[in-house]
C-alpha cells in the first residue's frame, strides 16, 4: 500500500465522490484534505465541472495551484506544477460543438436541451445550485451537458449521429455530456502525467476515486481505484485485473471518499 511520504498524486471526481451529491458539502473529508495538503501531495480535481467552478473550489479546499481536469476531460489545465502547458483543450470549441448539435436538433427533430439552451436560473434548478454557480456552470469551453428527452430508440440513433460528426456521449451523475471523441478523463489524466513528474521519483503514485460511469476512464489509468457508492443507475464497471488495487466504498459522497483513502494508504 503507499505511504504518505511516497510520491502519491490524488485524481479526484467532485459532485458524489469528493463533494456530497445533495448538498456539494466536503465536511466529512476535510481530515484527509488536511493530511494530503500537509505532505504535499497534489489532489487534481477531474471533474465535468467547468473551469469556472473548479477555481473557486480550489481555493476552498487549500488546494489552489493544482492541475485539474475540467468537462469530462475536454480541458486540462496544469495550473503552476512543472512544466505542463498552462492550459489544453482536447477536441472542439464550445460555440463550434453548439454548432453542431443545433444542426442535429434540426436535421433529425431530436429532443434534447442543453446548457446553451437555457437560463442560469434553470440551471440552478436542475442542479441545485446557486444562481451564481449556475451561472459558473455555463461557462464551458469544450463539452455540452443536455437531458435527452426523446425515445430510447431516437438515443440509439443520436449515438450514431454524434460519432458521425467526431463526438461522443458521457454519462454524468446528472447529465449526459457531449464532447469531442478521445477527450475524456482517461485520456486527459494520462497527458496530464505524461507532462508531470515528481521531484524525487519518475513517476507519481496515482489513487483515483470517482462514482459514475463517466469516472471509469479514469480509474482505468490510476494505479489505485476508489469506487465511490453513487446514485447512478448505470455501475462503474472496469476493465482492469488488478482487483485488489480496486475498493468500493460502502458510503457515498466525502465519507465514502475517505474511506477508500483509509483503505489503500498507509499514514506514516
């Protein structure tokens, strides 16, 4: 199991796995914040939320200056660590992905509404969030969140017309998520290590921890994966082997965030 002292990076999801799915509360993992923030080592958050809202979380959790994955993996940016690119965008521009899902609203009478569509004051009532957060929350760079809201066989379909025009769904805690192909946080978390190395040692010591489907391409890349209990319908299911580098927590939210960390490392 790694240690405190070793070079550990911590890769987290927010909304249901650091932050509480109902509340957006970290409370009950602040004691592990503390530790980690104390032996230096980076959290990055890898999150569908926008860059907008990470930043200001940042400095709430005391972890300002950390890299973070932003819209599913759309936008990486490296913050002041090393030498990693200040800011990456994996795929499309927003207005240009907008663009393009306009054109299949109308080519094909699809039924789906996205952020773009709406008001921040619906956003907040879809999510729960404070106007000025919705508001935050709209201000995205890469990716689309939407609710679909035609038949499951017209979803089939709008499957085969997204990866027509180079993009592809993700599933969210909330939303289905629209992006670039190859731009999800698999892919974002391995350029982001591909451009970071600790100081003393050639690579960092990965633990992930995520609770929806959208999270799975993660944990697929970090060397320790924490399933997070979570309220999807659809189970984070992986691929990898190495069962035993894989825990699922029996809480949700921040308590089930700390209890994988307990698990897998070891407190010098």
């Amino acid at each position: 199991m790694p240690r405190l002292s070793e070079p550990l990076m911590i890769v987290t999801d927010l909304d249901g796995s650091l932050l509480d799915h109902h509340t957006y509360s970290w409370e009950p993992a602040q004691a592990w914040l503390d530790r980690l923030i104390g032996a230096a080592i980076p959290v990055v958050i890898c999150s569908s939320k926008t860059a907008a809202e990470i930043a200001p979380l940042q400095r709430a959790l005391g972890i300002t200056g950390m890299p973070f994955i932003s819209e599913n993996g759309a936008i990486v940016d490296g913050g002041s660590m090393g030498s990693v690119p200040p800011v990456a965008r994996q795929g499309l521009e927003y207005a240009a992905l907008c663009d393009r899902l306009d054109q299949l609203r109308s080519r094909y009478n699809a039924k789906f509404i996205g952020f773009a569509d709406v008001t921040q004051k619906e956003v907040a009532d879809w999510t729960g969030l404070s106007p000025h957060d919705a508001l935050l929350a709209k201000q995205r760079q890469g990716s689309e969140s939407i609710i679909w809201r035609d038949t499951p066989e017209k979803f089939t379909l709008f499957q085969h017309w997204l990866a027509d025009e180079g993009l592809e769904l993700v599933q969210g805690g909330r939303f289905w998520h629209v992006m670039s192909q190859g731009s999800g946080k698999g892919a974002a978390l391995a350029w982001l290590l591909e451009h970071l190395s600790p100081p003393s040692s050639s690579r960092y010591l990965t633990v992930g921890l995520g609770d929806g489907p959208n999270d799975a391409p993660m944990l697929e890349n970090t060397d320790y994966a924490v399933i997070i209990k979570g309220y999807s319908k659809t189970p984070v299911r992986l691929l990898r082997s190495d069962s035993e580098n894989i825990f699922h927590s029996t809480h949700f939210g921040p308590q089930g965030w700390s209890e994988g960390l307990t698990h897998f490392i070891t407190r010098d």
